[in-house]
C-alpha cells in the first residue's frame, strides 16, 4: 500500500521562505509542499515547489483549503507585519488542531549611534513627523496615503508595487525593492535632502541598509514596531525550523544546533 506523503502548507512572502521550500525540498523530499502567496507583488519568485496564489477567504476559507488539500502542518514564513494572515493561521490550525510554525526573524535593535524613536503604528510615525521634515518613507503602497495627509512634508517613497492614488505635489516615487547597499542608500538620502527615514522593523539583513545608511548620517529614525501576535511556535531561522518540521514529522533525521558531533 502506498503511503501518501505530508502536505505541508508553506506560506510564503519572504525570503526566507524561498530557503525554506529548497531546503525542506532537499531534506525531505518525500513531503508534499505547496506555497502560498497573497499575490500583491506582480514578480512573483519561483519557490521550485507547487504554488497558490491568493487570499484563501478568512478563517473559515483557511480552513476548507487546509480540510480540502489534506495539509499536516503549516508553516508561516510571512513578513513580520503580515499579521492577518498569521493570525488567520493560528486560528485555523488550532481548530483542525494541526501543528503551526511561525519562522519570525530578529527585530532590529538601536545600537551607538542610532536615534530612533519607536512607534505603535504607520498611523503613529504619520503624526511624530515634524512640520518641514523631509522623510524617506519605506513603508507599503497600502500604507503610503496615510502620510500623503500630510501637506506640510516632504516624502520620497520607495516601494515595490505603484501606490493606489497618485502622491502629493512635489513628492517623489522609488519603484523598487529594498537596496542593500550602504553606499547607495545614503547617496539618495544625501540627494533627497532627507532629515527622517520611517520604517517597519521588519529584521534581516535585506533591508537593513537604509539604518545603516541613517547611522552614517545621524539622521533619526522613525520605528514602526512590530504587531502583536498570537502564541506560536516559533523559530528565528531555517535551519531551526527544519530541526522543528524534523521532529515534527518524528523522522529524527537532524541534529539540533546545540548537538555537536
Ligand atoms: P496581511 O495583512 O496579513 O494579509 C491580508 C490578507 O492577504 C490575508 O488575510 C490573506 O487573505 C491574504 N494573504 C496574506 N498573505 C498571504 C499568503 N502568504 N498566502 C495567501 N494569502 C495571503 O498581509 P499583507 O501585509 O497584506 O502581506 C501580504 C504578503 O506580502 C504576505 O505574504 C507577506 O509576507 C508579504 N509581505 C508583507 C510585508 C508587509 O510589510 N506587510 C512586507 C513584505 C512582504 P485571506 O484572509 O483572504 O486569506
């Protein structure tokens, strides 16, 4: 008889959820893994596994997919500030009572140099500019209008997908992912006559330029802080999170990071 293999339901939208489809993939390639994105971002990277695309409809929509596709374990590797979707999961698993994993990175920290003043929410880092700032905004398209409000400051925006409604007068528009060059970020900081950077603590080092760059030119930094989430089991990194599926799945074929041979 044969066995059918474990569906594991990887939700997808960063990085590090690209490591984690190729290295499950290769460390258990007998499990079924299926990715899946929102579908905000046009560009969509090939996880080399079965992919969906798509919100799954709430909850309950959640829900009837994970029953649906017969999925054993669910994996959250979405952005620290996909806190919906998190949410959603942690619902939906323990309703089916099925195992979670959220994989959360570090947040970042102040270190010598840095002048941050940390915010609640996007709404917060709205109101804590000061008049005739001059901001760099590395903030979503969803969350880009809040700011455009503000009429008495100065914001160039950098994001990936084009805002939904067109930026103030005189504002500026960077289509793009997060540089990782120091180098670069603080030429357009310099160029931009930028006096304050708004960002998410999103953690990882894909993005961490920008705080360097804003250290470098002892500019202030406006911290938006993370969402609070509900209770998961949580790993910070994907070689701990394979150790976690490993044991999960009770094939005991890893080593955790503290054994050595
Ligand atoms: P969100 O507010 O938590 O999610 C909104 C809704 O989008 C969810 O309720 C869900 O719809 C759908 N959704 C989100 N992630 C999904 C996924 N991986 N697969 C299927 N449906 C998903 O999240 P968001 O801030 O819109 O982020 C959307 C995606 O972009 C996430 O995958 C996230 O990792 C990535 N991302 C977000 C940020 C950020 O700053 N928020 C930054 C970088 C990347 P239903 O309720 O209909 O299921």
């Amino acid at each position: 008889m044969t066995q059918t293999p474990d569906h594991i339901l990887l939700l997808a939208g960063t990085y590090e959820a690209r490591q984690i489809a190729r290295d499950l993939s290769a460390e258990f390639p007998e499990l079924r893994m299926t990715a899946s994105f929102a579908g905000v971002v046009r560009d969509l990277p090939n996880l080399g596994v079965p992919s969906r695309i798509g919100g799954f409809g709430g909850i309950s929509g959640l829900v009837d997919y994970l029953q649906r596709e017969k999925v054993h374990m669910i994996i959250d590797a979405t952005h620290p500030f996909a806190a919906q979707m998190s949410r959603n999961a942690v619902a939906a698993a323990a309703g089916l009572k099925l195992p979670l994993i959220r994989l959360e990175r570090a947040p970042w920290r102040a270190g010598e140099g840095d002048t941050w003043e940390h915010v609640a929410s996007m709404k917060d880092a709205v109101q804590t500019l000061p008049r005739n700032s001059r901001a760099f905004l590395a903030v979503g398209r969803k969350e880009i209008q809040l700011f455009a409000e503000r009429t008495d400051i100065y914001g160039l925006a950098r994001m990936i997908e084009p805002p939904s409604a067109s930026l103030p007068d005189g504002w500026d528009l960077v289509l793009a992912r997060p540089a990782n060059d120091v180098e670069r970020e603080i030429a357009l900081l310099i160029d931009h006559r930028i006096t304050h950077i708004v960002t998410k603590n999103s953690g990882g080092k894909s993005s961490y330029a920008k705080i360097e760059a804003a250290r470098r030119l002892q500019l202030p930094v406006i911290m938006v802080d993370r969402p609070d989430l509900p209770t998961a089991d949580t790993v910070s990194d994907v070689p701990e999170l394979l150790v976690r599926v490993d044991d999960l799945l009770g094939t005991k074929r890893l080593k955790t990071s503290c054994e050595t041979d």
